[in-house]
C-alpha cells in the first residue's frame, strides 16, 4: 500500500476503529482515525498512530502496511 491509499482507507473509517497490519505480522489498533497522524510531504513515508489513551505513539513505515481493518464500534454499557 502506498501513502495515498492509507489515508483514503483512514478516512473511510469515519468513527469507527480500525487495525492496521504491517508485513511482520504486527497489529496496530486505532481507536479512532483521529489518533492517526499523516506528516506533510515530503515527509510520506511514515506515518504516526498514537494509543489514544496518552501512553504513548507509534512510527509506522509506509511500505510495512500490508492492509487495514475495519472494526466494529465498542459499545458503551
């Protein structure tokens, strides 16, 4: 995947979580598509994911994502 298309497949997630899954098996999970950061260019190819919790962030190289996944909402009790 390229950085274009990452950032299409984020915005599509609208509200929803998502899990980005890199070539070496690792899941990455976001909360929410806010927590996803694009630098501008030409600074394309990385890209930040931060917890969401204020633990900390993640530097995810662009040619390492191998799909995005789509989850379903957790729902509030």
């Amino acid at each position: 995947m390229n950085r274009d298309q990452i950032q299409q497949h984020v915005a599509k997630a609208h509200k929803r979580p998502l899990s980005i899954c890199t070539s070496d098996g690792h899941e990455i999970k976001v909360r929410h598509p806010d927590f996803v950061f694009f630098p501008p260019k030409p600074y394309d190819w990385e890209f930040i994911v931060f917890d969401g919790r204020g633990r900390g962030f993640e530097v995810v190289d662009v040619t390492a994502v191998t799909r995005l996944v789509y989850r379903s909402p957790v729902k509030s009790s």
